[in-house]
C-alpha cells in the first residue's frame, strides 16, 4: 500500500509470530483441521490443505501436530467441531475491516467479537458490508534486490496474475488463490523464495493513519488479532509509524 514499508511489517510480523507462536500453532491446527474435513486428507487434491501444511512448515511446527489434526479433520481422531463465521466492520474513519473466524461457539464468538469493534472505536456491520472493497487472491511479497525482468517472467510462465513493483524496490506476486502453493513451488525452483507467501484479502482501496489515530486503530487490530477464536483480521487501514 501506498506510505506503507511491507518490508518493515514483515520484520514485526516475524517478531510477533515468534513471540506468539503457542498460538499461532493453535490457529494452523484449527485451519488444517478444517481443511482437512472439507476437503480431505490428500495435499495434492486438497490446495487449502497443502498451503496450511505449508505454513505449519513456515511456522517449525511438528509433523505430528500436522498429522493429528489431518486425522481429526477427516474423522480419525475425535476433537472439537470448528465453523468458519467471517465478520464485517469498520475501524475510525470507516476503515474496512474483515475477520475471520473458527469456533466452536458462535454465541461466544460473536459476543467476543463486537466487544473489542465497541471498546477500541468501531463497530461491527451486515454480511456484505466491506467485502465487496477486497479480492481474495494469493500473495508472495518479495524483498528488495531480486532480479525484475526474471522474476516477471518467471512468475506470469507460472500462471501469475499479476507482478507489481512497489517504491522501495520489493516486488508483489498475485496469483489464483488455489494456485498460490503451486506457482510458489515453481518459483523457488527457479530461484525466488518469497518473503510471505499467503492467501489474504486484499483491499482495493487504503484508507492511511498517522499520530494519535493510528494508535487508536492499532489497539483496534491488536484486540481482534488476540481473541482466540479469530483467525484473520484483514482491512484497508494503513498504519504509519
């Protein structure tokens, strides 16, 4: 996004990441989990599976954890029924706010939720209310320094939708979401190992804080990303230092 150093989010994200991991583990569970029960065990017929596994890779969890919670997706062990809930609404100046969860008590879940919108300055809206301002897409974020020219044409032979250079230097590739794992495979193959690669939802418009609301709209984003049932908080809002 326009103003905003990807590069610096990504040092932050991996701190945090670091710092949280108990629970980062516990969210990947519950998406390989589900993955798994919609659409079977099998990584090469299940691409929301393979990129979860993927990511429990990213995040050093252990094969076992993974194994478990393939088993408990498909019925072979018993566990906690999740459903997915996605939640709309808007953080301070309408900024655009998506989360998704998993629980296995919508009451709570909901409950949870619209506390921390009505505590930190927002408010949650209807199904449909922001969603509309993001694609859902996959996305590798590659820091500065990689070859242009080469990545471009490795990235569109591979099937990307679109490569984007942003000021700093670093490079953005969009892709199908269900493509994500294969053309990042094909990639590192040839060299170019992304810095994120993640499904997300990208927002087609940026609405920027600086000063005393850019506090205010973080505390907003940190309370939703610590509940325990969430386990994606996307929006539109730029947060400058």
């Amino acid at each position: 996004m326009a103003g905003h150093s990807k590069w610096a989010n990504i040092k932050h994200k991996k701190a945090a990441t670091d710092a949280k991991r108990g629970k980062i583990w516990t969210r990947l569970i519950k998406e390989i989990t589900v993955a798994a029960r919609l659409g079977g065990g099998d990584l090469n017929a299940n691409p929301r599976l393979r990129l979860a596994v993927e990511k429990a890779a990213d995040a050093n969890m252990p094969k076992d954890n993974v194994n478990r919670a393939i088993q408990r997706g498909t019925g072979g062990l018993d566990g906690a029924n999740y459903e997915e809930i996605r939640y709309e609404g808007y953080g301070l100046n309408g900024a655009a706010i998506i989360v998704d969860c998993m629980t296995d008590n919508r009451v709570r879940t909901v409950a949870e939720v619209r506390h921390a919108f009505s505590k930190f300055g927002g408010n949650m809206g209807t199904e449909g209310s922001v969603a509309f301002l993001f694609k859902h897409c996959g996305q590798m974020l590659f820091a500065p320094g990689a070859n242009e020219d080469a990545l471009m044409e490795a990235a569109l032979e591979a099937g990307a939708d679109d490569v984007i250079a942003d000021d700093e230097g670093g490079f953005e590739v969009l892709t199908d979401p269900y493509e994500l794992s294969r053309i990042r495979e094909t990639l590192e193959k040839a060299g170019f190992k992304p810095d994120v690669a993640e499904v997300t939802m990208k927002p087609s418009t940026a609405t920027e804080f600086a000063g005393e609301d850019a506090l205010k709209m973080q505390k907003l984003l940190d309370a939703l990303e610590n509940l325990d049932d969430v386990q994606e908080v996307y929006t539109n809002a730029v947060v400058n230092d």
